[in-house]
C-alpha cells in the first residue's frame, strides 16, 4: 500500500496540471455521474472547530476515496496547524485499501484553492485585473497561488485581514512569488476589486451588499459547515447569477443557505459550476453583471486529487 506524507504529495502537485482534474470533476458531479453521499460533520463547540469526512465515487475511477479533514483555528495560538487530516484511496474493484495520503489537509487546501480560481477564471469579466482575498489562513494563501497559477493576468493582489500581523505573516509567506498587497480597509478595497475571494471561517458576514459594484465577481470557499457565513443574504439574494458546487450541499450550508432560508433566493436560481463548465453561456452575460460562486467543496474533488497523486506516484 502507497503511504505518503504532506512533504511528499506536495512535491507531486503542480497546480496548473492538477486544474483539468478539478474542472473534470466538476462537470462529472453536476452530470450524476459521482456517488456523492451526504458530508459528515463533527462539531467541538468548546474549541470552535470542526472535522469534515467526505467520501466518494466517480465512474469509471480505478479508487473511491475517503477523506477526513479537521479546522482547530485555536491551534494557532500554541504554534501547531490548524488543520490536519488524511485522505484514504480503496479499490472500487475489489475494496482494498490502495493509499493512505497524511497529507495534513494539504490536498484540500490545493483542491479548494483551485476550484476557487477555477470559478473566478469562469464567471470573472474577461479584463478582469484586480484580486481581493478576504483572510489570511492558509486557504486564503492557496486561493492567491491558484489565481495567480490560472489566471496570470491578474496584475494587483490586495488581501485583509482582521490581524494586520497575520496578514504581514501571510504576505511573507507567499513572497518572493507572488506580490500581495495589505489592503488595510475591507470596505474601500471590496468597491474597487474586480474578483473577491473570501476565505475565512467567519460566522457573520463580512462583505456588504453595498459594497460590492456591478461586474464584480464573488468567489465563497470559508462556509463549508453549517453557522458560518461570509457575505450579507441580502448580496447574495440581488446578485444577477448565483452559483454553487452541488445544489443538494448548498441548500444544507453556505452562501446560499442563509440566503435560501430567509425566504429571499429561491433554489431553482441556483446553477452549479460543472454546468456553467460545460456549458459557458449559463454563466456570465455581460460586464456588468454581479456574480457569486458559493463553493462548499464536493467529494468529487478529493477524487480528482487522490487520482492525480496516485497518477504522479505511478509516473515516478
């Protein structure tokens, strides 16, 4: 059986090769062709963390996978990771065990980092030049190389943070590649972004339906659990095309959720990225349009992952 740690999945993955993946399974999902049974959540209200198991099959595939993913944000105040985890890969013939990656949450870091990139390269304006990422986790790090990876062209990177001294941290961390910006006014940087990214675990909103201008596109990845929320309902509710990873998730938690609940989004206005994928027309009409992706995170990307590092390790 592969065993293989967080230093060396890592050095297997280059983010631009590992985004056909992601989008694939994107597409597969929203085509029915993944098994994708409910999310497991575990709550420890008394650490404000939570533990994540998603698991699942995509057709075809050799593996299924299972994947287990903690967020213990109090960790980093003692210096250990706040997020930890494994993904275990079994024979979808034969059910054997394949693969154990302790990839620390590593993969789905990268995975959520590129489905977010991969959703703003889709529903962001073509001329699309200035990024704002909201958080400065190691999320809200993955979602800046993953923009930059895909979409090259993005010339400013402003990022904000509640703690100007994590945003210091994170700004040095992503240094020497990548030129990022300490926007220290969320509101003033919000109005001028062309794409926001938020990723943070915040349990109320923190991007204003004010704020945001027509043509600005939205990218959510923090509100994968229920209770947490990044953007006002009333945002979400008037934006001119709402997308979401998997519509079933959705409705359960994120973005949309909150907004479905109080009565003000109905379900049918919700269209998931796989369709927009393949077929562009449903998203983005003009510049002028205010886009939102609510993105959860599916088990069909841990898939796509877990089958992009078995394919590297057989390359080797």
């Amino acid at each position: 059986m592969i065993r293989l740690g967080r230093s060396e999945i890592e050095a297997l993955i280059d983010l631009p090769d590992a985004a056909p993946a992601i989008e694939a399974a994107y597409v597969a999902a929203s085509e029915g062709r993944v098994n994708l049974p409910p999310v497991g959540h575990i709550t420890f209200p008394e650490a404000s963390a939570d533990c994540h198991i998603k698991y699942g099959h995509m057709q075809g595939e050799a593996h299924f996978v299972i994947k287990v993913a903690t967020g213990f944000p109090e960790n980093a105040k003692t210096g250990i990771p706040t997020g930890n985890g494994l993904v275990l890969v079994m024979s979808a013939q034969t059910g054997e065990a394949k693969a154990i990656f302790h990839d620390e949450m590593l993969l789905t870091d990268i995975r959520t980092g590129l489905g977010g990139a991969i959703a703003s390269r889709s529903l962001g304006r073509k001329n699309a030049t200035r990024l704002l990422v909201v958080g400065t986790g190691p999320q809200a790090q993955w979602q800046i190389r993953s923009h930059a990876a895909l979409m090259p062209h993005l010339s400013h990177i402003g990022l904000w943070g509640r703690n100007p001294d994590r945003v210091g941290e994170a700004i040095d961390a992503l240094a020497p590649d990548h030129l990022v910006h300490h926007e220290p006014n969320l509101e003033q940087a919000a109005c001028v972004a062309d794409i926001i990214v938020t990723a943070t675990g915040a349990t109320h909103p923190l991007i204003r339906s004010g704020w945001v201008i027509p043509g600005t596109h939205i990218t959510a990845v923090g509100a994968d659990a229920p209770g947490k929320q990044e953007l006002d309902v009333d945002l979400v509710a008037s934006a001119d095309l709402v997308t979401v990873d998997l519509v079933s998730q959705c409705v359960d938690h994120g973005e949309t959720a909150h907004a479905i609940g109080q009565g003000k989004l109905p379900v049918d206005r919700l269209v998931e990225l796989g369709t927009i994928l393949s077929d562009p027309p449903q998203g983005r009409r003009d510049d002028h349009q205010i886009t939102i992706a609510d993105l959860t995170g599916i088990a069909a990307q841990d898939i796509a992952m877990a089958n992009t590092v078995m394919k590297a390790t057989a390359r080797r």
